[in-house]
C-alpha cells in the first residue's frame, strides 16, 4: 500500500515538473511592430527595415534565448559600423553568438535582413510538441534538441525542430515543422 502511494504521489510530482518545464514565452508581431515604433522615434530607423523579417517569423513561441537573440539581430545597426559603404550595393555577414544559440545574418547595404539561419540548441520545445512526442513514443526520453530558423526575404522563414530521444542505448532522431507535423 505504501508503495503504491509513493509511486502516485512520485507520478504527480513529476507530471507537474514536467508541466512546469515546458512553459513558453509568447511574443507576435504587434509587440515588434510596437517596439520598432519605439526604437524609431528614437532616431534607429534600420530596426523599422527589418519588420519584414519578424513579420515573416510570426508569432514567436519559445524560450528566452529565441527571443533575446531575435531582438539583437533586428536591433543591429549595420550603418554605425566602420565596414558600412552605401556608395554601392554589397551584403555583409554578421554573426551572433550566444549559449546555446547562434545566427549568421545577411543585411543589404541599406541595413535589411535579406537572409538568415539561427540555430538554437536543447532549449524548451514548445508544450504541444512534447505531447506528440510522449504520447508517439512513450518508452523513450528526450536527451536533446536543435530548432532551426531560416529566413530568406522572397520566401519568408521556416522553423525545423530536431529532436533526438533515447531509450536504454536506441537513439532515434525526430524532425517537425513549425506546426509539428513530422518531415
């Protein structure tokens, strides 16, 4: 009897850590679009330029690095660095870097996102893509993932999930697109 009660009261727990686990933060275009406004009136107008970038992103649902690193790269001010020559047009490459995360970045001379590729590794998937994945394969764990964002400015963005699960040695690696469809 005293087992059964601790393996409900074990079962609950972790239910409700794993709950906790995978909550997401949301961020959608109006909140950007009110930030560009923001950072426009204080005079940074290549923010503004790269509106089709987050619109192109959509609603954002997932953990802070995502975010944190969205907004560096749509606040880089390509013009007030030494290399900038609008004289003609050129791209330049930029890279971010953070724990866990990093982006190459493409800007045109005139300081637009026309292409980029973010990688961000083992962060929280979002909670619904968890309920796929356990109720698909109940027996295995999640040991890891890597979300993959890429935007091209004439195609717009794509996000691929990939997550690799683990059962006593057997290793398997799941693909999902942003809606969670399995690819």
């Amino acid at each position: 009897m005293k087992t059964t009660v601790l393996t409900i009261v074990c079962f609950l727990m972790l239910l409700k850590l794993s709950a906790q686990e995978y909550k997401v933060a949301s961020v959608n275009y109006k909140t950007l679009h009110t930030l560009f406004n923001n950072v426009n009136n204080q005079g940074n107008t290549s923010t503004l330029k790269s509106i089709d970038y987050s619109k192109a992103l959509g609603k954002i649902k997932t953990h802070e690095k995502y975010r944190t690193l969205v907004q560096e790269i749509i606040h880089y001010d390509l013009k007030a660095k030494a290399i900038y020559d609008n004289s003609e047009s050129a791209s330049y490459e930029v890279s971010f870097k953070k724990k866990n995360a990093k982006a190459l970045v493409t800007y045109n001379n005139l300081g637009n996102i026309t292409k980029s590729k973010e990688v961000y590794k083992d962060i929280k998937l979002p909670f619904k893509l968890v309920q796929i994945i356990e109720k698909t394969y109940p027996e295995y764990t999640i040991s890891g993932n890597k979300v993959i964002v890429k935007y091209h400015q004439n195609q717009g963005a794509y996000t691929i999930y990939k997550v690799t699960l683990n059962k006593k040695g057997e290793r398997k690696v799941l693909k999902f697109d942003k809606v969670f469809n399995s690819i």
